[in-house]
C-alpha cells in the first residue's frame, strides 16, 4: 500500500491557542470586577461603560465565545487533523476563521460597554455582528466538512460526529434566535414578542449551552483523553447511545428555564420530562470518559494533564446530575431567580470547560514546540488553586442561593412576609459574595501561572508550524456496506459525512419544532388582554435605555404565581400582558426585586433620586447610581423609525403615528418634569431619566387599569 507524505497545519492550532490564553484571562479578570462591583457598587468609579448591568454580558461573552469558543477551534483544528489524517481543507479559510472570530470578540468588547446589546442573554450582540457571526461560521463548517471529506481514514471517529453536531447546530440556533428588525446600525428589535421571545430565546439559551460549551468539548473529552492517557476509549457502543441520546434530547429542554412563568404549561411541562431523561446520555458520556482511564489511574497521580481532565469530567457529571433536578419544578421554585443558578452554571464553565481546556493546553503546547512542559510543579500549582478557586466560589453561591430561595418565602407565623424587604435578605448574603469575589480570585491567579509556564514552555522549544505525517490513501471508489453485525450498522452512517449531517440536523429539529409551531399558531396559548396597550413613544424610549444599561441582569419583570411573589410585588404576570414587548424582558436574576409591578407604586420623585443615588431611597442598596441619566438628553432622532418598525411587527401603532410621535414624546416628558418639579426637582422634558421614568411607571399598569375602569 503506497503512502502519501503531506503536514498538519499546526501554526493555526498555535493562534487559537494563544487566542484562548489571553481570552481566558481577559473574560476572567471581569468576573472579579464585576464579582466586587456586586457588594461594591462604587467600583464602576462613576463610568457609565464600567456598571455591572454592561459589564456582566461582557463576562458572559468572553467567558463563553471568546475563552471557551477559542479553546474549541485549538481543540478541533488539532485533532481533526489527525482523525482524518489530512491536513485543513483550506489553510485560507483557516486564517479567515481564525481573525473573523477575534474580530467578533473585539466588536463586542467596545459595544457591550457601550450599552448597545439585544438584551437577549449570550446572544447580546447586535445584527450586524450576528451577521459577522453567521459569516465566519461559515467558514468554519466549509473548511470542517472539506476537510473531514478528503480524509484518508474510511470512519469518522466519535469525536468528530460531537464536532458534526455542534457545527450544525449552532447555525441553527444562531439564525433563528438572531432574526431581529433593524432600526439603525446599532438598535434592532427581534420579530418575537413576549412569551414566544422567550421560549426561541431559552431554546436558543439552554441549546447555547449544550452544543458549544458540552457537545464540542465532549468530542475533545473523546479525543484528548485517550491521548493523554494512552487508553483506548471504555466503550464505543455507548459511545453511540451517548451521541444520538444527548443531542435528540437536549434540544427539547430549553423551557424549564421558564418554568413558572407565563409559558403554556404543556410546554413547561416536555421541558422538565426531557431535561430529566438527559440524565441518562449525560451520565454515559461521563461515565464513558472516566472509565477510558481504566488501568492508567496511577498516572493521574503524576500528570497533571489528567488531573485536569478528571476533574473537568467530574464536573460535568455533577453539572448534568444538577440540571435536571433544577428543571423539577418544585426545586425550581425554590431556585430560579436566585444565586444558586449561578453556582450551578459555574461548575460547569469553570470545572468542565475551564479545567479540560487547561488540560488540553498543557499537553498540547509541548508537542507544538516539540519540547516538554517548563514546570510541573507549577501546572500542579495551576490544578489546585484552580479547584480551589471553584471550590470558594461554588460553595458560598449554593448558600447563598439557597438562602434568597428559602427567606423570600419566608412567612411569619401570622401569615406576613418575614422578611418584607427585600434588602434585608440582600444584606444577608453579601458575606457569601465577598468570598465568591476571592475564589474568582485564586481561579485567575491559576490562568496567569499557566500563561507563564506555557510561555516559558514554548520559549524553550521550536515552533512546528508543519508537522509532517505519512498515511495511506482512501481507496477510490469506497463504498462502506451497511452490516448491522458490526457495531449495529452504525458503522455504515460513520462513512457518509453528509448523511449524518443531515441525520443529526433530523435530530435536533424535531425538539425545537414540537414547541414551536403550537406555541406560535395556536391563538389560545397567547390570549390577549384588551387594556394592554402598546408603549408610548417616551415609554419606549425608556425601555430602550433600560436595555442599555443592562437592568434585567439584576431585575426579573416575571412575578410567578406564588404567594410570596403576590404578597411581595402584586398581581402575577399574564402572558396577554408581554404581547407588545420586542424583546421579553423577563431576566433570569434577582439580585434585585422583580419590576413588573412597579409601575405607580412609588412617585416620579422617588424613581429621579433612587437613580441619582440608590442608597438615599434605599438604605444599604448595592445599586450602583446612574448620573449619567440625570445629564443625557435623550436622542429621539430614531423615534419615528422605531414606531414603523414595531408596527412592521404587529404592534398596532395608527397608520401615521410615527410622524407625530416625538410629538407626543414631548408632551408627556413635559408632564413628567412638571411633577418633579412639584418636588423641587429641575429637569427638562428630554432627559433620558423622564424616559426611564415614563417605562418604569408604567411596567405592569395595564391591569391595574382594567381593574380600575370596573370599579
């Protein structure tokens, strides 16, 4: 059998590498500032671009598309490689994902700041960059799919079906959730309203999740694992239970993150069925990863490589066990809105994609310089400040969160709320949050120790940017025999790139459109309310600026139909009452309270200070003060576009309106300053604080209408 002599490009192995250091150091670093802005609100030192509310979907999107998505493509351009013993399809097209990626990492590190964002959480970007975005995926899924079909090796290895999955995927998640309207470069509004916003958003959401932070790195886990251990995989048949089982379940989960809510029960209902059955393929996947390290464990004792890969498999099995008990509904209405959504989400990002990706770069980085690691002892260090960091971080976060849970229900024994106040309970856990901030801490000492022993690692060694390989030619003319004898003729599908592709495209779609279509086209799932009315132009232009500033990070507008909730805010939501609302606004964290009925329960006065400075309306507030919405004057230059577009979208604005709208705008901003100048407050008409004011006036007032109008 002749063999062909060709290089594996390891140069843009080396670039992602490096992508994913800085990145990961970068996306950290704001977790802790924005971990210490949390008890320590001053620390945005006045600056508008540094509040918590624009910095938090900073974190977010560092954390996961530029630490995590960088890690990822070092993975997959490495071992995809090897798997098809080929070099990249297009070493063009591997440059043009490699800088169209960073590029997108930096457009989203000056817009976020700046306060231009959707709202929509992990998907803040705007439409242009959500273009950018699609583009370079592209790219990436050409140069995957040629490469993996001028491969020399007759199969597709486990890892590269997770690889399959993730790219199809992906695409369609990103298009479906980013369809928005524009109204200039920098402001659009989703074609979704309300509840259906929210069912495509935390399809999307929860489905973010699973195919960019679980099923890439799972095909990395299949890779780099027995790489690192020199241990053939446990099982290939539950390898195949595990692939198949986990995308066709996962896909269908993303509602228990709305369970509660103003969702169709039905809907929140296939949520947690299917949310508990991914138990199964999660857990067979875990046990799977460990399992491939029989009779090599005493190497785990020495190499730190495994022991972060172990540790990393560890977390996953613990972040998968706790998905699905989250997504029963009796621990969900203990959790949802509190912290203990955030330990949870943590063990998975910093114990499972975090340590398996140090993992991988601690065993890559020497074969790319051809020379072994610098220092042990400090990968050592590196592994157990780590764990330690998720250690402090974790566990005061589950107190935390299971402290909000339990006061916030909290009765006293003649039927009142213990704790009325809702800062009471704020000011108990803050102990918790100063000892988050130190475990953030330590976990990022641990990527600056790992940035240094790599760095002295390739200092030492010479860079192999083509790394030359020998292989046998693919027969011409193959064609794989379907022979259910041999791996129940699963091996037949790993021969055809393009039918499992479309296979695995079959497998994610179903989900999505089971929830979709009823929720969409039958009229009964969303009934209407007659006193809901569509926002005024200056209201509009207050929930603009309250997308700007990043609100719903800390506020929920959701109140659930519990006691607790109707005692402590008012009536619950109705989903009629979302209709109007381009994009949903329900948020995912109360580190404040609720909103949605907080229209008319304070005066204009009292909204003017507490966003001058919380802590002269609320004693011991950990809100940061917005002064800059006292001194802005409001641009209504887009006004008028921004009534053609929502009525584009089937907010019933009058034929015309956009044309008198600023109009309008004025008049009721002049009817605001005129009540605070009753309380000796001067402001004029267009300040973005009256526009504020004007939204959150009105937030949750509709029924309050309807009921007054029957009195």
């Amino acid at each position: 059998m002749q063999l062909e002599t060709f290089s594996y490009d390891n140069k843009i192995v080396r670039y992602f590498t490096y992508a994913t250091i800085i990145w990961g150091a970068v996306g950290m670093l704001v977790g802790v500032i924005i971990a210490l802005q949390i008890f320590l609100p001053a620390m945005n030192f006045g600056i508008s671009w540094l509040t918590y509310g624009r910095l938090r979907p900073l974190h977010t999107n560092a954390v996961i598309f530029a630490f995590v998505g960088n890690g990822i493509f070092m993975g997959i351009y490495y071992s995809l490689q090897r798997l098809c013993k080929a070099r990249m399809f297009s070493d063009m097209l591997s440059r043009l994902h490699f800088w169209g990626w960073q590029l997108i990492i930096v457009l989203a590190a000056v817009t976020l700041p700046l306060g231009i964002t959707t709202s929509k959480e992990y998907a803040e970007l705007e439409w242009p960059i959500d273009i950018l975005i699609a583009a370079v995926w592209v790219i990436f899924a050409v140069n995957m799919f040629g490469t993996i079909i001028k491969r020399r090796e007759r199969h597709m290895y486990v890892a590269i079906w997770f690889y399959i999955a993730t790219v199809v995927t992906v695409a369609l998640l990103h298009i479906v959730n980013s369809i928005h309207i524009p109204v200039d470069l920098f402001k659009s509004y989703p074609i979704y309203a309300g509840v259906q916003d929210a069912l495509v958003q935390w399809w999307y959401g929860h489905n973010a999740v699973a195919f960019f932070l679980t099923t890439p790195y799972l095909g990395l886990m299949y890779y780099f694992i027995p790489k690192a251990s020199g241990r053939p995989v446990f099982s290939y048949r539950l390898s195949i239970i595990h692939f198949w089982a986990l995308i066709f379940l996962y896909i269908w989960a993303g509602p228990h993150h709305l369970l509660y809510t103003s969702l169709p029960d039905w809907a929140q209902s296939l949520g947690t069925v299917f949310s508990i059955m991914l138990i199964a393929p999660s857990w067979g996947g875990m046990i799977n990863g460990l399992l491939t390290l029989r009779g090599a464990w005493d190497k785990v004792r020495e190499e730190p490589v495994l022991k972060f890969m172990v540790v990393a498999v560890t977390a996953y099995g613990m972040a998968t066990f706790e998905g699905p008990m989250l997504s029963i509904k009796s621990v969900n209405a203990l959790s949802h809105y509190t912290s203990w959504t955030i330990a949870h989400v943590h063990v998975g990002a910093l114990g499972w994609n975090g340590l398996l990706t140090f993992g991988m770069m601690y065993w890559l980085i020497p074969k790319l310089f051809n020379t072994p690691l610098y220092s042990k002892k400090l990968a050592n260090f590196h592994f157990w400040i780590s764990t330690l960091g998720i250690v402090f971080y974790a566990v005061p976060i589950y107190f935390a969160g299971w402290t909000e849970g339990l006061l916030w229900k909290q009765f006293t024994a003649e039927g009142l709320l213990q704790y009325p106040n809702f800062l009471e309970i704020v000011q108990q856990i803050t102990p918790m949050y100063h000892i988050r901030a130190f475990g953030g801490a330590l976990f990022l000492i641990g990527v600056f120790v790992m940035g240094y022993n790599l760095f002295k690692t390739a200092k030492a060694g010479v860079a192999v940017d083509n790394e030359e390989a020998q292989a046998p030619a693919l027969a011409a003319g193959f064609s794989e025999k379907f022979n259910i004898k041999e791996g129940w003729g699963h091996r037949w599908i790993e021969s055809k790139p393009m039918r499992f592709m479309v296979l695995a495209l079959i497998a994610v779609a179903i989900g999505g459109l089971v929830e979709f279509i009823p929720t969409f086209l039958v009229k009964s799932n969303i009934p209407t309310i007659a006193s809901v009315k569509p926002y005024t132009p200056l209201e509009l232009e207050g929930r603009d600026l309250y997308i700007r500033e990043g609100c719903n990070n800390c506020h929920s507008q959701m109140v659930r139909p519990f006691r607790s909730e109707t005692e402590r805010y008012g009536e619950y939501s109705k989903v009629g009452e979302f209709v109007y609302d381009h994009p949903f606004l329900w948020g995912s964290k109360r580190t404040g309270p609720d909103l949605h009925r907080v229209g008319g329960k304070y005066p204009d006065a009292w909204h003017y200070q507490h966003m001058e400075d919380p802590t002269t309306m609320s004693p011991g507030s950990v809100m940061p003060p917005y002064p800059w919405l006292i001194t802005d004057k409001l641009d209504v230059s887009n006004t008028s576009k921004k009534i053609s577009v929502m009525r584009s979208l089937g907010v019933p604005y009058d034929e015309g309106y956009e044309v008198r709208a600023v109009d309008d705008l004025r008049m009721q901003g002049n009817a605001i300053a005129k009540r605070l100048e009753e309380a000796k407050i001067v402001t004029e008409w267009d300040s973005e604080i009256v526009a504020l004011i004007a939204y959150l006036q009105r937030l949750g007032t509709d029924i309050k209408v309807k009921e007054q109008a029957g009195q």
